[in-house]
C-alpha cells in the first residue's frame, strides 16, 4: 500500500536510505561486540593469503611467458605472429569471465570461487607445458586467461568483507603490490633461473601450475563470511539471483563513468607495455638496456603502490587521488613520444610510479560506490573491468599502427586514450572513504 504512494525513484532512494542505516547500526554493534586482536589478525592473515594468491596464481605465471617466448618459439617453431597471436588470445576470454567472475563470488561466496579457481588455473596453466604446437599453445593459454579474473575480482571482494572504509585503500594497496611484486619476479626467475634449475620451459609451467593447485588448500580452510547479517544488511536482506544482481549493477552510474577511465586508462598501459622495448631497440638502444626500461616500469610501480593507497586513505579522498594519477600517465606517455636518452627514463618513471597505485584505489573506489558495497563489489568489479579487457584489446594494435606514420605516435594516441580515462574519473561521484561498508569493524 505504502509503496503505490511513491515514483519508483523515489521509492530505490527510501530503500537504499533504510539499507545505509542498517549498515550504520550493524558497524556500531560489530565494534562494539566483535573486535578484539584475534579477529583482527585473521584479517591479516586474510589478506596476506589474498595477496599471496594473486602473486603466485596470477602475476608471477602470466610474466614468465614474455621472458620464455624465445625458449618456446625455438621449441615449436613458431614465428613472430603466432608468438604474438599466443600472448594477446589470453586477454579475449576475461572479457566475458570478468563480469561472471565477480557475480559468482556475489553470489556464491569468494571462498569458493577461490577455492575451484585456484585448482582450475593451475591445471591449465600446467597444461601450456604439454603443448605441442601452435593450435595446442594457443588454446592452453585461452583457457587459463578465462580463469584469471574469477581469482583477481574474488580476491578483491574478500578484502572488501574483511576491512572497514578506512583501510580497503590500505588493503587494495597490498593486493596491487602482490600482483606487481609477482610481475617482477615472473619476469625476473623464469627464464634466468627456473628453466635451467627445472630442466626447461614445461617444467617451469608445471612448477607454476602446481603452486597455484596449492593454494586451493588454505583457501579451504578460510571462514565464508566473518558476519553473514552484516553481509545481508548490505544486501538489503534480499537474495537476489545472477541476472537481477547485474541489471542492479547496471543501473548505477558511476559504474558507467568508472567502466570509461579503466577502457582509456588500462588501454593507455597496455599499449605501452607492449611498444616500449621495440620502441627503444629502433632508436638503437640495446635489448637488455631497453628491457630494463620495462622492469623500471614494475620496480617503481611497486613502490610506490602503498604510499599511495595508504595516502587514499589518510587524505580521505579516492577522486583526487586518481585524478592526479591519471594525469602523470598522460604526461609520461605523452613525453614518450619525442624522449631520448635519460628523458625516457624521467618518462617513465612518471607513469610507471602510478600505475599499480591507481589499480588499488580504482578498485577500492568501486567497492565504495553507493548500491555497490561488499554484497555487490565482485559483480560491479567486474562489469567495469570487462572495459578494461576491451580497451586492452583494442589500444595496442590501434596503437601500433600509427608507427608507420611516426615511431613516437602510438604514444600520443594512447595519452589521448588516457585522456578519455580521465574524463571518466572527472564524471564520477566521490564516495567518502571513511564510510563503514566492510564487514568487519575498523580499527
């Protein structure tokens, strides 16, 4: 009866107002019944164990692939294009699997998503050390680029369950480093080390592969929901199934205005990512010297990620945060495009110190979206990262084929597509950080 009274707007803005207070009441109770040190270093161990699994299951098997393409290459006799083709067909299938990766964890429960994610991405990452050919490579690698994202968004949410508003940037931060910090050594161990230890490049996969089957275990073990009524209240006390989670998600806004900055602003690092060492071989720079531009590129990115989720927090403001991030990848790519000499190297550390930073607070910055909070996170973490793979797949070959024209223009084409990602987070509402949506009580 009450409810024929009001326009259906009117009415989702009652609800969410009723859905704030609960939230509101449960995060006094949950301090006041539920914090003591024990809970608190569970949360730590979750975390840990969140960013150990993004390190060893993602970051690190992905990396070592670039740095033993040449030990693959002379294996199955693969040319340029096909070695091209092996790396770039991995990214297709996460456009699809992200946004289901999120909501089943939404859905589900993270645990065990991560629990099956864990055992699925080690068996086919092991699977790429038992390919024979080009077709078999190719086909390995699609399947474990379809399982990457049920682990990355699943992650997330769980950090996003354990740790209050005041520190889901500080959270996101150590996610981001472990994901950066297994970049580094993928690319660093795999060829260098693992292949002559282990007896070549099969065996380094099946090494990976098996540490990322491992990992299922711990996670087995993890509680499901520290407070499952809290985890209802953020829900509205509602089950909802898949398809109405995503049509709720869908009609948020900021999700649009986030999907926008990652499209420009991911498509932007891709791009570059792949373009910078053939880049600075042309200009005569030797191989190694212009893949240590590269491994610049992680090493200060890894440095720089916690500062800069923990200044998210202190300064309690994610926007201005990202837009300033934004802005210094526009500026070192854009100094790309005519820098020589030490001048590549001021450009990018300028870009490369903000990278992973902007990753930890972007995500923590969706998780705080008002309609999103833990009982959504994975699903709206997902249906804006389906805009990540998009521009990921788009930028770098859009890029690369305006080096014809001019070696230094693929980077300004992808300053001006960072430029749309920061349009994007200039469109969005801020949300305040210190606004209690995780689960468990804030320090």
């Amino acid at each position: 009866m009450i409810r024929k009274w009001f326009h259906p707007a009117a009415w989702d803005r009652v609800q969410s107002a009723l859905a704030r207070k609960l939230e509101e009441e449960q995060s006094r109770f949950d301090t006041m019944t539920d914090f003591n040190p024990q809970e608190t270093r569970y949360r730590w161990f979750i975390l840990a164990l969140s960013a150990l699994t993004n390190l060893l299951a993602v970051a690190a098997p992905a990396m070592a692939m670039p740095v033993l393409f040449a030990e693959i290459s002379r294996d199955l006799r693969l040319d340029l294009v096909q070695v091209g083709l092996v790396w770039g067909i991995s990214a297709l299938p996460g456009i699809l699997t992200v946004l289901f990766g999120g909501a089943l964890g939404d859905r589900f429960g993270p645990k065990r998503v991560l629990i099956v994610a864990c055992v699925l991405i080690g068996l086919t990452g092991a699977l790429r050390g038992l390919s024979g050919g080009f077709l078999a490579l190719a086909a390995t690698m699609f399947l474990n680029g379809g399982i990457t994202p049920f682990i990355t968004m699943n992650t997330m949410k769980t950090c996003g369950l354990y740790f209050s508003g005041r520190q889901l940037g500080f959270a996101s931060g150590v996610l981001s480093m472990g994901m950066a910090l297994g970049f580094l050594i993928g690319s660093l161990v795999s060829a260098t080390y693992l292949s002559p230890a282990l007896g070549g490049w099969r065996h380094v996969l099946f090494f990976y592969g098996a540490l990322a089957a491992l990992l299922g275990i711990p996670w087995l073990f993890v509680r499901s929901v520290p407070h499952p009524a809290r985890a209802a209240a953020s829900a509205g006390g509602q089950p909802r199934s898949l398809w109405e989670t995503i049509a709720h998600i869908a009609r948020i806004r900021n999700i649009w205005f986030f999907g926008l900055a990652i499209f420009g602003i991911s498509g932007c690092v891709q791009g570059v990512l792949g373009y910078l060492p053939l880049h600075l071989r042309a200009l005569g720079w030797p191989e190694a010297r212009a893949d240590e531009a590269l491994a610049a590129f992680h090493t200060i990115s890894l440095v720089f990620v916690i500062p800069i989720a923990l200044g998210s927090d202190r300064l309690q403001t994610r926007k201005k945060i990202l837009l300033g991030a934004s802005a210094m990848i526009i500026a070192g790519v854009g100094l790309l495009s005519f820098a020589r000499g030490g001048l590549v190297w001021v450009a990018v550390c300028l870009a490369g110190m903000v990278r992973d930073g902007f990753m930890a607070v972007f995500m923590t910055s969706i998780i705080e979206t008002e309609g999103v909070g833990p009982a959504y996170a994975g699903t709206a973490m997902g249906a804006v990262m389906l805009f990540s793979g998009i521009g990921n797949l788009l930028a770098p070959p859009l890029g690369n084929s305006l080096a014809g024209i001019s070696a230094g223009l693929p980077f300004l084409f992808w300053a001006a597509l960072a430029a749309v990602g920061l349009a994007g987070v200039a469109a969005s509402r801020e949300n305040h950080p210190a606004r209690e949506l995780a689960v468990g009580p804030a320090d």
